[in-house]
C-alpha cells in the first residue's frame, strides 16, 4: 500500500512558515469501521521537502502520533517564497506518494509590525467615533437626564 498523499495547509508567519498536516486516510476497515493510519502503525514518520530559489534541501524526518498537527519552519528570510511538500512514511511501509507542492512568502517582521500599527490606528478611530457619538447623545438629553420629571409621568 502507498501512504499518501497527506493533505498540507501552510500560512506565512515572521520569518517562519506554519505547516498543518492531515495524514491521508487509508482504505483498511476493522469491524466495519475505517481504520485510520494511526490505528494501523501507530506512529508515522513525515519529511518535509523545501524550496527556495537556494534549491530544495529535505528537512530531517519527524515522529508524530497523532491524525492532524502543525509544524511550524523557522528561520526562513523574510518577503521569500518557499515552496514545500510533504511525505509520510511508516517504519514497515517506506512507498509514500508526497503532497502536492504548496507556496507561500515568509513574512517580514516589518510587515507584521505594520499591521499592529494600522490595527492601533483602526481601533482608536473606531473608540474616537464612539466617544463622540455618545457626546451628541448626552447632549441631546437621551441619556444621564439632568432634568427630574414629576412623579406622575414617570
């Protein structure tokens, strides 16, 4: 049997890129339930291959245990584009069909930055709305009224 192709989602983060890895289903079923490939070998082995305009370099061989996990890849340049896929071995089944490649652009620490500052800005903007929509309000009378009504029309 040929374990594979995992299903991979990769986002952009500073100078990293974070790697969720769903292991592919398998086909075996025990009492007329599916058997996942966890159920079946227990722990898994997966390579990730990178790519850059560098070339492309395999990462060492990780463990996991577990049916969907993340990874995350550090110490990447910034504003780069990698490119990576994923493949799953188990230590009695070595044929693997890896995933597709999949890309993304390692994110600066500038940029993220940025982004905390527009964020910032957008939130004081919006408070800033607030506060003066609230003061025409209580201008108006609507709320906090100075004046105290008669008994009988309260």
């Amino acid at each position: 049997a040929i374990l594979g192709p995992p299903e991979v989602n990769i986002t952009s983060c500073p100078n990293c890129i974070n790697v969720t890895i769903k292991l592919p289903t398998s086909h075996f079923r025990k009492e007329g339930k599916l058997q996942s490939l966890i159920d079946i070998y227990t722990e898994l082995d997966y390579t990730i291959t990178l790519k850059s305009q560098d070339g492309e370099h395999k990462r060492p061989r990780q463990r996991t245990t577990e049916e969907e996990f993340s990874t995350v890849i550090g110490e990447l340049y910034p504003s780069r584009n990698y490119c990576l896929s994923v493949a799953i071995t188990a230590s009695l089944n070595k044929n693997s069909r890896p995933s597709p490649w999949k890309c993304a652009t390692a994110d600066s620490e500038a940029q993220t930055q940025g982004y905390h500052a527009v964020a910032l800005a957008g939130a004081v903007c919006v408070s800033l709305v607030i506060l003066a929509v609230l003061r025409c309000v209580h201008a108006a009378g609507f709320i906090l009224k100075k004046i105290s009504l008669p008994q009988t029309l309260v």
